[in-house]
C-alpha cells in the first residue's frame, strides 16, 4: 500500500530508466519495508532543472524521492535502509554529479488517513480483527 513518488531532473530520462526506477523502487519497498509488490504504487515525474537548486545554486542534474507508508509498520532501521538504498537508486540512474543534498522521504502517516480502493488502513485492520 505504499506510494512512492520519484522526480528527477536534469537528466532526460527515458522509458527504460522509467521502468527501472519503478521496478527498482518496488523491489527496495518489498525487501527492506516488508510491503507487498502487488499494492505498491510508483510514479517517477520529470521536472524542469531552472526550478531545482541546492544552496541557491543550480545544479547539473537531481533528484528526490518521497514514500508514504502506513505509521506502525517498519521501525526506523528499515526505513534508514530504504533511505540509504533510494539514494543509491538514484545515484545508479543519475550518475556521481548527484549532489549530496539529494533527499529520500519516507512520511509514516497514521492508518486512519492512508488506504488504498476506498478504504483507510485503520478500516482495513478493523476488518480483518473481525473477520
């Protein structure tokens, strides 16, 4: 159930560095974060480089990556490792010029304002207490 969201500039990238990135984002989701590949959602996004600067500086080529996952299912060592492995990802696809400021997110957002096909995850583990 989680969403990651990768923007990168600087660098057009093409279909196949796309699909990379996507396969790749979802195989550190289901490895390091224990999620399941089947409801993992991965959208990478082009954005102007004119737009993106470190320091007020502008840089050459970057990137970012923002995970949102459900509050209570992975303790801070695995999300440490995924922000270490996204970095790596990135630097992978985008080369050494990646700047050190290059940041990968993870927001732990609470189960009762997350879900996925209409239902919350609180819901979702109401359901399944129940059931």
């Amino acid at each position: 159930m989680p969403f990651v969201h990768i923007t990168i500039a600087g660098r057009k990238i093409g279909e196949n560095d796309i699909r990379h990135l996507q396969e790749e984002a979802t195989k550190l989701m289901v490895t390091l974060m224990r999620k399941r590949a089947e409801a993992t959602a991965v959208l990478v996004e082009q954005a102007e480089l004119f737009g993106w600067a470190v320091g007020g500086k502008p840089l050459s080529v970057a990137g970012h990556i923002e995970v949102k996952i459900t509050e209570g299912t992975n303790t801070a060592e695995e999300r440490q490792r995924f922000v270490e492995a996204g970095h790596a990802l990135l630097k992978s696809v985008l080369g050494p010029e990646l700047s050190v400021a290059t940041y990968v997110v993870v927001h732990v957002i609470a189960p009762g304002d997350y879900g996925y096909d209409g239902l919350t995850q609180e819901q979702r583990k109401l359901a399944a207490a129940a059931a």
